[in-house]
C-alpha cells in the first residue's frame, strides 16, 4: 500500500512539474514565432504512444491481459510490482503476489527487460492502470 501511495505521489509531482514548465514557456516567450514553435513542442509531448504515457485507466474491477516489456522493478512483501510498456506504448503497473495468483506455481521473479503475458483485475493506481496479476506467462 506504502508503494502504491509513493508511486501515485511521484505521478501526480511529474505532472504538475511538467504543467507548471509547459506554461513558463508559453508566458515568457516575446516572440511570436517562437510561442508557435513552444505550442508544436506542447502538442508533441501530448503523443500518448511516442512518449510512454500510462494507458487511460480502465474501469476498475475489468478483466485484462497486457503483452509487454518489463520497464521497472518495485519489490514488496508478498511480491513485486513491475511497470510494463505495451507494444502500443502504454504503461501498466502489474502488482505479482503468490496470494493473488490462480496458480501459485505460476509465480517467479522477472527483470527489467523480460516480456511478459499477465492477466488479471484492473485498479486505478493515479493516471496508470493497475493490474492484480492472477496469472503470469
């Protein structure tokens, strides 16, 4: 519970430091050409699949399952939690416990750069869609 707040902390910090930046550009730019440029800069930034953006929650409580490449490692008591960009771009935080697996044998450990198969019940962790991983491929 602890990771998922500091997580959602650090999104919500990013943001913010991401919008407050984006205005200062556009308020302190005098000339008129550059604030167009600072305006294609912003639209750029907003390209959900070039930038690895997390994926638009999903209504909590769904049935999923994400193909992609592990990108982060958070350990836990009971697990890990490990952020996996889809071939889309989309972020994903798949929380992987043997208590939440269907089969307990399913359960091991991955690394930063494995792609995995994971199903299992969506949660909205800030911006990201969570994942309760019950199985692990």
């Amino acid at each position: 519970m602890k990771n998922k707040i500091v997580m959602l902390g650090l999104a919500v910090t990013l943001g913010f430091a991401t919008a407050c930046s984006e205005k200062k550009e556009a308020v302190t730019t005098q000339d008129p050409s550059a604030a167009i440029d600072a305006v294609d800069t912003t639209a750029a930034l907003n390209d959900t699949t070039a930038a690895g953006i997390p994926a638009e929650p999903v209504t909590e409580g769904t049935d999923i399952t994400v193909k992609g490449t592990v990108t982060e490692i958070t350990n836990g008591k009971d697990g890990y939690m490990a952020k996996i960009k889809d071939e889309e771009g989309k972020l994903y935080t798949a929380t992987i416990s043997i208590p939440n697996m269907a089969d307990p044998k399913q359960y091991r450990a991955v690394k930063v750069g494995d792609v995995i198969n994971v199903t299992g019940t969506t949660f909205t962790l800030g911006e990201e869609t969570g994942i309760n991983v019950t199985s692990l491929q």
